[in-house]
C-alpha cells in the first residue's frame, strides 16, 4: 500500500462514497484499505476522514448502538463533520432507491421481501 492514492481515497471518502465504492475505482482489492486510510486519517485529525450519514443514522461498526443516531442539530461526531452518504440510484438488482422503497438502513424493501420468501420457515 506504498503507492496507494492515499489523498485521492480520502477526497472520495468526503464526497460521501463507500468503501466499496472507491476500493473499485481506484483499483484496491477491496474495501480494508480504504477503512485502514480513514482510520489513520482520523487518529491524526485529518478533516477529511468524515462520518457518514444515511437519514439521522451515523454509519461505522465500529460506534456504540446509542451514539448511531444524529441529535437535534447536531453537525459533527467526535470532532469530525458528517457527510451525507451518496447512495446509487438503484439497488444491485435494479429496483428504483425511492423513500417507499427502502428501510430504515437503507435496504431495497423488495430485494428484502423476496430474501425472506426463500428463506425456509422456522421450526417450533
């Protein structure tokens, strides 16, 4: 990870893109190396290293379940401003990301319904 686009990954991150997202435009095998550049971006205070936010949720693994919510008024998390997060148009299968379309973490309601329909039923 010597010559990785380390400033180029870091300006994508806040522009509000995934990890996913950039790991493939920039070529990286997948998405840790982006989560290890932001990591080490935000240990030493770099203001692009922002948080990203779906709605009034704070995304990351990593944050306690009662700090994923935004507060009332609230424009940055642990010093760092939060970046509306760009969602695609559609989901991976094509289904239109419309606000009736999607759940409350930002999933394809239909994709979700059809997953749960092939799903074997619970034994009792």
């Amino acid at each position: 990870m010597k010559d990785a686009p380390i400033p180029l990954a870091l300006q994508l991150w806040s522009l509000g893109h995934s990890q996913a997202d950039i790991a493939a435009k920039l070529g990286f095998p997948n998405r840790k190396p982006v989560e290890r550049i932001v990591a080490n971006a935000r240990a030493i205070g770099d203001p692009r290293a922002v948080y990203h936010v779906v709605g009034d949720r704070i995304l990351g693994k990593a944050l306690p379940a009662k700090e994923r919510y935004i507060r009332a008024g609230q424009a940055a998390y642990r010093g760092f401003p939060l970046v509306e997060r760009v969602l695609k148009p559609t989901c991976p299968r094509g289904h239109a990301r419309v606000p009736d379309n999607l759940d409350v973490g930002g999933h394809c309601l239909i994709c979700e319904r059809a997953r749960a329909a092939r799903r074997p039923p619970r034994r009792r």
